[in-house]
C-alpha cells in the first residue's frame, strides 16, 4: 500500500490508475480504524479495482468544544490493518493540504444537514460536505462509500453530490456492531469498562422503538419509550430519538413507509449515535 500526504502526488498516483482505464472507490475516515471501516473498504474492492483510504480528522466539522483536539489517532494500526485489508493507497494529509493558505469556500446546507446531528452540531455538515467534497476532487474517486452508522451524513453527501454534480456515485454499508449490538465507533475508545456495558442500551432502546413502530405505535410514543429506557440505562442527557423517512429523511408521525429510527445521547462526556432502519 502507498502512503500519501501530499496533493501533487496523489494526482500523479491517480492520474496513473485513470490511464490504464481504472476506477477508482475512496473510502473517507477520520482514522482509528475499526471492523466497521475495514467493511467499507471490503465493499470499495467490489466496486472499483483502486481504492483509496483516506485518514484526516477534519477540523472544520467540529465545533470548538468539541474532541478535535482528543479525537483517538493510531496511524500505524490504520496501515495495518488497511495493508490487511487490500487497500490500494492510503491518503493521510495535513491540515494544510487539505485547507491550503488562502482556501476561501464553505459550504452551507439545509434539508438533510438541519434537524437532529445538524441541530445538535450545527457546524457538523457544512465541514462534512465541504471535506468530502475536497477529498472526491483529490483523489478523483468513481465512488465513494460511507457507513449507515451515519445515516444523516450519508443522506447529507448524497444531496452534496447531487447538488453540486460531483461526477460519482455514493454507496452505502450497513452498520457493523459488536456481538451485544453497540455500533462500533471510533468514539467508543472513550468509553470505561462501566460505560461500554451501559453503551449497549443505546442500540437496545432504537430496536424497542422499531418493534414499537411497526406495532402502530405514534414516533411520540415510541420515541419517548426509547428516550426513557436510556435514561433508565444511566444515559446523563438523550439529545434525541426520532423517525425520519429513509426516501428523504422526512418526519413521520407513524410509520407510513420505510424509515430510519435515530437516536443520540450521552454517556458522562461520551456522545454516541445510532440509527436502525424500520
Ligand atoms: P469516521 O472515521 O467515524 O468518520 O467514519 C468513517 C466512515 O466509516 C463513515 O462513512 C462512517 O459511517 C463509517 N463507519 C463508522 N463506524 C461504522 C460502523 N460501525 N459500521 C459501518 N460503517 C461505519
């Protein structure tokens, strides 16, 4: 596997592939990898005979009391297990190469950036469209894959890519668990031994409220259920469970079509998400 950092080389390295006619599938990180990312990059193998990883803790989609500063790093894990997992390139940047002196654009998004993540962390989705869009264009990606896990920012890169035409199809993965069902998550590493027993009422609650949902129960009713059964769990804070439309991530007062139930909450100064679809 090539270890990259640096722009010019990377179009080098990609200009290469697009002359032989090879695609290209990228899967964007912010390291720290887990049995979740080495799926996407399983899935980015079957969809394009290049893949490209990249590793960047993207500054700009953190607010300033947020864990960028704390967020967990282990590159030399990553390559390892980016080497196992047949990964054709790494792509590691700085800050720099990401944001060169004198980058000037932002990007400011409604529909699927607002509510939920997007009102929680309101700079969240403007840093994730304006990344991912900056790492397509470096790295030249045919397709890029992205986690269930994170369900609003799957529906917010593909409205990017749509609006913007960026010329590349998005795929998505399920969400990887561990065998008690907790999401796995990079943020996890944050959790004590207490915390990581607890952490799997989160999971635990969504699927109550998707039982309660195809039951015919109202998402108010539903979601309050799960809301209180986290906060029986010992979860401090729940920021939100709620019923979204899968199609558009629309509200629904009931289930009336495939949706997707979200939820997030914390765990002492631990804030962990998941989603189920129902
Ligand atoms: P992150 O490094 O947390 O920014 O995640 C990078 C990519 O991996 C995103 O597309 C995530 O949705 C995806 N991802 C993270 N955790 C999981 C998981 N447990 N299962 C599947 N995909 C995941």
């Amino acid at each position: 596997m090539r270890i990259i950092r640096d722009a010019a080389e990377l179009r080098a390295a990609t200009q290469g592939w697009k002359s032989q006619g090879e695609r290209i599938a990228l899967v964007p990180t912010m390291g720290y990898l887990h049995d979740g990312h080495l799926a996407l990059v399983a899935r980015a193998r079957q969809l394009a005979p290049r893949v490209i990883t990249t590793i960047f803790v993207n500054p700009t989609q953190f607010a300033p009391h947020e864990d960028l500063g704390r967020y967990p790093r282990d590159e030399a894990g990553d390559i390892a297990k980016l080497e196992a997992a047949g990964c054709d390139l790494l792509f590691a940047p700085g800050v720099p190469t990401v944001y060169p002196p004198g980058f000037a654009t932002s990007i400011t998004m409604r529909g699927p950036a607002e509510g939920l993540e997007g009102t929680h962390r309101p700079q969240m989705f403007g840093g994730v469209a304006l990344v991912c869009t900056r790492l397509f264009g470096l790295c030249a990606a045919d397709v890029a894959v992205f986690g269930e896990k994170d369900w609003q920012q799957v529906m917010v890169v593909r409205q990017v890519a749509r609006d913007l035409a960026l010329p590349l199809e998005i795929e998505t993965v399920p969400t990887i668990r561990a065998p008690d069902g907790l999401a796995l998550s990079s943020r996890n590493a944050y959790l004590d031994a207490a915390g990581r027993q607890q952490a799997t009422a989160l999971h635990a609650a969504l699927e109550h409220a998707a039982a309660r949902l195809r039951a015919g129960a109202t998402a108010a009713e539903a979601c309050g259920e799960a809301e209180a059964r986290l906060r029986e769990a010992g979860f401090r804070q729940v920021d939100y469970v709620a019923l979204r439309r899968a199609r558009d991530f629309g509200e629904m007062t009931r289930l009336e079509e495939a949706g997707r139930v979200l939820g997030a909450a914390w765990l002492g100064q631990v804030r962990l998400i998941d989603n189920l679809p129902v």
